[in-house]
C-alpha cells in the first residue's frame, strides 16, 4: 500500500456499500404488556430510556414484550409502542389507582382521549384524583392539596407536652388538637425549634415519625407546617386575574409524592410540584396560562386524572369573574389522599393483543416498517401477518417460535428443530412476513438476573 513521505493531501476511494446506515425511515411497531402508561394508543418512542420513561421497566410478566422493545431501540430510533392490559372485565381487569379507597365498582382510564370522552366532569366515588394510567403502579402515588394560607401554616393554641427521646406529644382536651392537624403535618417543637413530622393524631394525642430529641417541657402554642411547605416560596393566595375580579383566596398549591417509591425507587420522593393553581373556573395567570386546578392537573401532570372536588371548600369550579371568595368553607388543613385498588390485571389475551396490534392496520394513519411480534402465538401471530402485514402491503412482520419450542424443551434430540418448523408451518405463506429460529438469554439489569427474551426485537 502506498503512503506519503510528506505532508500532503491523500485522496482515498472508500467503498462504503456494505454499511447499512441506521435510517430514521426504518419505523418499528409493537403492542406490548407495560406496567405503566397509556393503553390503547400509538406512542412514539426513540430510545431505551424513553420507554422506560412512558411504560416502566420490566416485571416478571412484562420482561419478554419490554426486551423484544427495547432490543430494538439498540439499533433504531423510531418504535411506535402500544400497551395493552386484560380488558376482560371482573377481577381479571387492570384498573386504576383512585383516591378513594372504599371504591369497590373500580374504574379503567386507558388514555388522554378515554378520559376526555368519559370521564372529564369527574367519577362519582372515586375520590379526587384518579392514576393516569391502569396498574399496580398508581398504589405508589400521594397526592397532597395546600388549599389555604391556613393549610400551609398556622398556630395551634393549646397546652402540649413533649418528652425527650419520645414520639409522643399530649394536647389538653380544650385544645381540639385532632381537628387541627393531620398526619404529615410538620410540628415545631421545643426550644430549639425542631420540625418533626406528624405520623398519626389519636383524641389528644400525636404521634411523631421520629423522636423528639431535646429537654422535656411543654409549650402554649404550635407553630404546624404544610409537609411540603419549602418546597413554595409563600402559601396560597389569591391569583391575579381573580384579584381583578373582586375575587380572593382561589390559589392552592398541589405535591405528587411517590410514597411507596415504584417509580424513583426512594420512598416519599416529590415527582411533581403544582404551585398558586386556582379552584376558580377559566382563571388564568398573568402570563395567559390556565390555570384552574382541574384541567392544568389534567394536562401538566404525569401521574394523575381530576375526578372530584375535594371536600370542605366552597365555590369550586365556579367562574372566575364571579368575585367570590374562595376560601370559604372547610379548607383550613391539607387534603392528602394515597391511592389505591390499582392493578396490573390477568396476563393479557391473544385478543388484548390484537386489539393493540389494529392500531398500526392502517398506512393512512400512521406509516411503519416492521412488526415486532414479541412473544406471540399462533393466534397472535396468523393475526398479524393476515390482517396487518398482508392488509397493509408496505411493511413486513418479524416473528419468533414459541418459548416452549426453543427454551427447555423436554422433546426428544432435536425437538425444537421439529417444533419451530411445526409452528412456521401453523402460519400462512406470505412475503410480508419474516420468522427466525429462537430466543435468547438476556440479562435483565432492572431486576439483576437474566431472561429468556424473543429475537425478533
């Protein structure tokens, strides 16, 4: 090979048509089994964290569609990801999370469309807010409304007796103290001031989360604190638009928590904080945004739909030139509710699948390239290849055997040859469709151990 002795320009001749450059055109399409995001509609997803971001990570029942997506977000960066959950209806369904705990009819908001065409002027029992979306998941999420000046901070009046190294502090009966403070509220106690979290209040008593560590004494009034106060610059008040109005006290401020840590992976941690909402219908900030606490939760959170008006206030939801006062009624303590009763539901159905599968059928709505399987069936499989490969004509469906043809199959020697040929011959022919010959085993580094995972991703 020749080479220069001196500086100089070398023009080389490089043959590049053995590279296949990852073309933003190559657009992959899957339905698949999340515990987490919205069910029934097309996302867009360009990467692995992405995924995890709209659906979670994988569980024990979602690892094989959550690898079979994200193997494919390895090499390309265009993947328009379904979830579907077992639509079946009684206890094998998915539901969401709602604020109300006792609500045993259940509810299931798929998405954004689902919830603006029945569900937008709220569901009777549910409780105020309801998880976004269907699954175990929402069970993590708090939600915790600051509906006052009087929420955020006031002062108790009333004798109460604080003991070092001890989690409780006694009121006087006179002092009405569990009429006064909820559980999360913060207490400053003592001469050093210290700020301990509330954990329960029983009659007079109140529980502390930790002990109080400082000299034994007892004080005439306590300084209670909003949990989430510092997280705001100064307690709710009254926006300006309504101000202008002759209105008052509308604003409050809203915190999503992660309480059981599902989604941070640490207990208690903020994901959301909402600050100076308004309860006062169509109410704007002075920059235009809207800001009425209903439809800004509904369209700026992650986490949450608005079901219902929290108990106690007044004038929820009532015009905002109406020059009211909204500060009226009950609001004179923090409203939190942790959700419950959400669940994952039954492993979905072949027909769940084909249902999230209908949603790539037409190339009028949305154009794609490839037609990940997954961990599919026969059923699943002939369904995809007749009804949205073979229909569309402009795209093909990538397909693997069955588990239990390649992965420990007890057959005799050469078994799985006999059984991969068995289920290709189960599927029609076709030039819209592709099948290769097993799976793989992949280390799953959400959950430390490896799992068997379809090649088709």
């Amino acid at each position: 090979m020749g080479f220069q002795v001196s500086p100089g320009v070398n023009v080389s001749e490089i043959d590049l048509t053995t590279i296949i450059p990852a073309v933003s055109t190559t657009t992959g399409a899957f339905a698949g089994h999340f515990r987490w995001g919205p069910v029934g509609q097309r996302v867009l997803v360009d990467s692995e964290d992405t995924l995890v971001k709209n659906f979670n990570g994988p569980s024990a029942n979602t690892y094989a569609d959550f690898f079979t997506a994200a193997n494919f977000l390895a090499y390309g960066n265009f993947l328009y990801v379904t979830r579907v959950v077992n639509a079946n209806t009684g206890a094998v369904q998915a539901r969401n999370a709602c604020a109300n705990g006792s609500y045993s009819t259940g509810i299931v908001i798929k998405n954004e469309e689902d919830y603006n065409n029945n569900y937008l002027t709220g569901v009777a029992g549910a409780g105020p807010w309801t998880a976004k979306y269907p699954g175990l998941y929402g069970n993590s999420l708090r939600v915790s409304i600051c509906p006052s000046a009087n929420a955020y901070e006031s002062t108790i009046t009333g004798s109460c007796a604080f003991t070092n190294n001890s989690t409780t502090v006694t009121y006087t009966t006179a002092t009405g103290v569990s009429t006064k403070v909820v559980a999360g509220d913060i207490l400053v106690l003592g001469p050093d001031r210290l700020q301990l979290k509330v954990a329960s209040v029983s009659g007079n008593a109140v529980t502390l989360q930790s002990k109080y560590i400082g000299n034994t004494g007892t004080q005439s009034t306590t300084t209670r604190r909003w949990e989430y106060y510092n997280y705001f610059s100064s307690a709710p008040g009254t926006s300006i638009e309504v101000g202008r109005n002759g209105g008052s006290s509308d604003e409050m401020h809203i915190v999503v928590a992660d309480e059981d840590g599902q989604f941070t992976g640490i207990a208690n941690t903020i994901v959301e904080v909402h600050a100076g909402v308004s309860k006062a219908l169509g109410a704007k900030s002075e920059n235009g945004t809207a800001i009425y606490y209903r439809d800004y939760m509904n369209k700026n959170s992650r986490y949450v739909w608005w079901t219902a008006h929290a108990t106690g206030g007044a004038n929820i939801g009532k015009g905002h030139t109406r020059g009211l006062n909204w500060g009226t009624g009950v609001q004179s303590l923090p409203v939190n509710s942790s959700l419950s009763l959400g669940r994952d539901g039954a492993l979905p159905r072949a027909a769940d699948y084909i249902n999230g599968y209908n949603l790539f059928r037409s190339a009028e709505a949305v154009d794609v390239s490839l037609i990940l399987g997954g961990a599919s069936d026969a059923t699943r499989a002939i369904h995809i290849i007749n009804n949205i490969a073979e229909y569309r004509k402009d795209c093909i469906a990538i397909l693997s055997p069955r588990k239990a043809d390649v992965v420990a199959n007890s057959g005799y020697s050469g078994a799985e040859v006999d059984d991969i040929i068995s289920f290709r011959n189960s599927l029609p022919s076709t030039s819209y469709a592709v099948i290769d010959s097993g799976w793989k085993y992949q280390y799953d580094k959400y959950n430390d151990l490896y799992r068997w995972v379809p090649l088709n991703g």
